[in-house]
C-alpha cells in the first residue's frame, strides 16, 4: 500500500508484532507511513522472522506480563532513538471457554495479558510521553467489550476493561499533550484466531458481518494509523468500531 507520510518523523512501538496478525500488519502500514518503527512480541523466533520480512528499525522481545520487561522495551526504544511518539498496545490472549469450565488460571491468564499487559505497557510510554511533552497511545480493544458472545466471558471482561482503561488514562495525561485512544475490531482474519476459535464459530461470526467476511489485519491497521496520525489530533478516550456487523 502506498503511504501518505502521515507518520514520518515518528518512533513508534508495536507490541504483539511477531506473525500475520495485525500487530505486524500495523508495523508495515507505520513503515510505509514513514515512522521508524520498533516491535516487539515474547515469541522471540517468531518476532525475528518479522523484522526481517517487514524490514523494522528494531525488535525487542517483551513479554507483557513482566514489568521489567516492559520498562525495557519503552526505555530501549527510547535510549536508540530519543523518544516514543506513538505506544501501540496489541498484545491479547482470548481462547473460548464456558464461565462454568473456566478456572481461576485461564481466568487470570487472559486478564493479566490482555488488561494488566495493556495498562502496563500504557503506563510505561505515558511516563516517558510526559516527560518529552506529547505523544499518542493507541490500544487494540474488541466489539466483545460492548457485544455479548458465548465463551468469551473473560477476553470479553478484558476488552471492556480495555475500553474503560482508554477514556480514563485520556483524561489523565491530556494536559500533557498526550492522546489515548482504542480501535475494536469484530473480527480478524488471521491464522491465530483460527488456532483458539473453531470453524464453526469464526463462520458463524463471519455471517453477521454485513460484507459476510472478516476484516484483513491491514484493515484494521489503517484505523490504528488513523489515531496514531496528527489526522485524529481533537480525539482522546475514544473507541472506534472497526466492524461491518449488524444486529
């Protein structure tokens, strides 16, 4: 896809970038938009074979659930680079499962990786942002958080909390020049979705889509680009539907 320069001059982090999904769809559309762009994810063979495909600046490997890794990934970025312009929270853990066969672990799991990853990862940019005086915050949410479904009691919780994590860390750091925003996509075509979800159930999802498919990650990708870009500049705490869904 041909760029527009909407993000040149930009450093930007990508997390869960390693694969096909649309963290690395993300990175390529910011490479093409002229940022210089660092990604990172905790499978560290998988990450590597995606710098070198999407030709990124630089690859940290992070895992979202360690804090100290986290630090290291935003200071890293910054120490090589001098700043972090835009924090690009993609990494999520979903699965499907019943609450009445759910335990405390898979519980927990998907909340610390999907919510208290995502906090954690927002939290380490917005102290640097402040300090430099601006930056943006972009966080991958889901149409789950507004939209019930059958098994996904705890990614559904996550994504909400996602939601509510995005408008409220907005109103905290918009005196400092600093916006927050979220993108929810429906659904994703991706070879890891198919690994968690049946083929029953992303067919059935894919039914109520009004194009009756799921979004491309670089759909959903122009989106995140979207809010990181000085387009979006008057938008904070925002979450934006990236869905052809209907009732």
């Amino acid at each position: 896809m041909n760029g527009h320069e909407l993000l040149t001059g930009k450093v930007v982090v990508v997390t869960a970038a390693a694969g096909t999904g649309i963290g690395s769809a993300t990175a390529k559309r910011c490479l093409e938009e002229g940022a210089t762009v660092v990604i990172s994810d905790w499978h560290e063979r998988r990450l590597g074979e995606t710098h070198e495909a999407l030709g990124t600046d630089h690859a940290i490997p992070c895992d979202v659930t360690d804090e100290q890794q986290v630090r290291a990934l935003v200071d890293a970025t910054v120490e090589r680079y001098g700043r972090i312009d835009v924090m690009v929270n993609n990494a999520g853990l979903g699965g499907e499962r019943s609450v009445l066969d759910m335990s405390d672990d898979e519980w927990s799991r998907v909340l610390d990786v999907t919510l208290t990853g995502t906090f954690r990862c927002t939290r380490a940019a917005l102290r640097r942002m402040v300090a430099q005086r601006g930056g943006v915050v972009v966080n991958n949410a889901s149409v789950v958080g507004w939209r019930a479904q059958r098994g996904q009691a705890h990614y559904a919780a996550a994504k909400a909390g996602v939601m509510a994590l995005t408008r409220c860390a907005a109103l905290d750091v918009a005196g400092h020049g600093i916006r927050v925003n979220a993108v929810a996509p429906s659904l994703a075509a991706h070879p890891f979705l198919a690994k968690v979800t049946s083929e029953e159930l992303l067919a059935e999802l894919a039914s109520r889509e009004a194009f009756g498919r799921a979004a491309e990650p670089w759909e959903v990708a122009n989106v995140i680009v979207f809010l990181a870009s000085d387009y979006s500049s008057y938008m904070t705490g925002e979450v934006v539907s990236v869905s052809s869904q209907h009732p």
